[in-house]
C-alpha cells in the first residue's frame, strides 16, 4: 500500500477498479474483464524484494488486442492513453476521461480501431522521454478520423494529483 499511496490512491480506489493484492507472490494485480464475469486480461507488479525491472510486470492475456480501460464513471467520448495502470486510474478519477493503459509506448493498429470506435477524441500521454512515439501514436488515430492531440510533461501522469491532471488536459 505504501507505493501506492504515494500516488494518492487508497485501497477503495484500488478496489474499485479492480486491482487485487497476492500476499504469497507479493504482486499487485490489476484485472480487466471481457463480456460478462471472463478475466481477458491481467496484468502483475511484482514487489518481491530482489526483482529486477526485467521481471517487474507479468501480463496474461493479450494487450496488443484487449483495449483494457478504467472508466471516469461519467459519459465521455474521450480517452487519454498512458502507459501504466495507475497512471490510467488516476486520468479515470480526475473525470477528465476514460484512462486507457497501453502497457507500452505504442498500441497494435487492432487496438488502434476498437478505441477509435469507441473515443471521438483521443490524448496521448506518455512518460516524458516518449513524445515521438507520443506524436506517431496520435497521428496513428487520426488518420482513423479521430480528434487527437499529445500531452507532454516532465513526469508520468500518476505523479499528479486528480487537480493537476484535470487543467493539463483542459
């Protein structure tokens, strides 16, 4: 819970968007569901002292398919595509948007489609030394005829608090 509340989430937060806690593989696991009950997609961080960040994160499921995202629990049309989980929770609970985590820097032209079907706008924010794959993914969107932009900051979207996020993406 300490790397966590660090970002300014609490374990409500965490219950709520379904991210679970393994006490015996010291692991954070965030799931996203498919139609009905079917875990599609998983993804781990490991906390296991001694893990190296080759083996921090372990996926099940198909990313590169699975448009995994966390809903502001208000009706909106855009989503803003960051790189990490948490960075997605945190867009999600500002209301700014749906918070999409690409588990990267880059998304699959298949994933690309399903969320220009479902966004009528799209921001790209990733970490801060990832803008010129920033600026690809965001002109990758409108050729689909999606409004796009890019968000460039000098840190990941989790290290900003609900206030900050909701005026960078104003």
């Amino acid at each position: 819970m300490e790397w966590v509340g660090k970002y300014d989430l609490s374990a409500s937060d965490l219950i709520k968007h379904n991210v679970k806690w393994s006490p015996s593989r010291e692991q954070l696991i965030y799931l996203f569901y498919g139609e009905g009950e079917d875990v599609v997609l998983w993804q781990a961080r490991n906390f296991r002292r001694g893990t190296d960040h080759k083996h921090r994160f372990v996926t099940n499921g198909t990313p590169s398919q699975v448009a995994a995202q966390y809903h502001s629990g208000e009706e909106t049309d855009t989503g803003v595509i960051v790189e990490d989980c948490i960075s997605g929770i945190k867009v999600a609970m500002s209301g700014s948007g749906n918070g999409i985590p690409a588990f990267s820097s880059s998304l699959s032209t298949d994933k690309i489609v399903k969320l220009s079907k479902r966004h009528k706008r799209v921001i790209v924010w990733l970490d801060g030394d990832k803008f010129n794959e920033a600026v690809k993914l965001s002109n990758r969107f409108k050729l689909l005829g999606v409004e796009s932009r890019v968000v460039h900051t000098s840190f990941d979207p989790k290290e900003y608090n609900l206030f900050e996020i909701r005026e960078i993406l104003k």
